[in-house]
C-alpha cells in the first residue's frame, strides 16, 4: 500500500510504501491516532525503516491500496 503525506509550507511529498498485506481500515485508524495526538504521525515501511512527522505539519494524507507490489526504478 502506498502513503502520500503532504507537508504544509513544502512542495515534497513524503512517500511510504507499506507492507501490501497492510489493511486499510488499520492504517488509516493508525493515521486518525497519530494525528489526533498532535504530536507525531508514525509510520514503518515495508522495509522496517520509521518515518515520522510531526501532526501539526500534515496537511493530507493519501492512500492507494490499488499500488501494492507495483515498482518502477532501480531497487526494491
């Protein structure tokens, strides 16, 4: 499953992959509690690496289910 956060005041995205077994109702109640904290939005990839941003920075978070196993580029 693929993961777009955008950041306010930046015109990067941040792009997670997760594991493409992930489900999308847990990722995204995942995402609810990250960003009601306030504080900071965690999540790990599919190849155990953390990303974390801080919940005041978040301005959407994008999910596609659909790009699971798709890959484009050098390495995997």
């Amino acid at each position: 499953m693929h993961v777009r956060i955008g950041v306010i005041r930046s015109q990067k995205e941040i792009e997670v992959e997760l594991d493409p077994e992930s489900d999308v109702g847990t990722v995204k109640k995942a995402i609810t509690s990250g960003l009601a904290s306030g504080e900071m939005l965690w999540l790990t990839d599919n190849r155990g690496r953390e990303v974390g941003v801080p919940a005041s920075s978040v301005a959407y978070v994008e999910l596609d289910p659909s790009s699971a196993g798709r890959s484009i580029g050098f390495g995997s």
